[in-house]
C-alpha cells in the first residue's frame, strides 16, 4: 500500500485534482437531486441519493439517466 507521503508532486496533484471533480460532481448532482420534483427523476430519489455517493460513477449515472427532462406534474 502506498502512502501519502510514499507519491510524487505529480501523483500529489494528480490524487487532488481527481478527488476536487469527484467532490464537485457529487455535489453538483445531489443539489440539483434536491431542487429536482420526484416526478422528474427515474426512480425513487433516496437511490438516486445513495447510488450518487459512489465515487465517479454515482454522479455521472445521475446525471445520465436519473433525471426527466418532462415528467407528470400536477
């Protein structure tokens, strides 16, 4: 196992940068996940909630298909 201290200034900035996007797209997604009606997302939103929290994928799952564009309100 590597350690912090173990990676190059490169690898460094590379471990930040990776773990910046992957905060901002978690986030990007749960906000626009609370702003969003249930009845335009795919699914049930407390999944959408947890299946976000799962690193890159979650995020970009989201925002692929969890969300309608047109959905049944009122």
């Amino acid at each position: 196992m590597r350690h912090w201290r173990d990676l190059s200034p490169r690898q460094r900035v590379g471990a930040i940068v990776g773990a910046s996007v992957q905060f901002a797209l978690a986030a990007a997604a749960w906000r626009d996940l609370a702003a969003r009606p249930a009845a335009l997302v795919n699914g049930p939103k407390v999944v959408w909630a947890l299946v976000i929290g799962v690193n890159f994928i979650g995020p970009l799952a989201y925002f692929a298909g969890g969300r309608r564009t047109r959905g049944r309100l009122g």
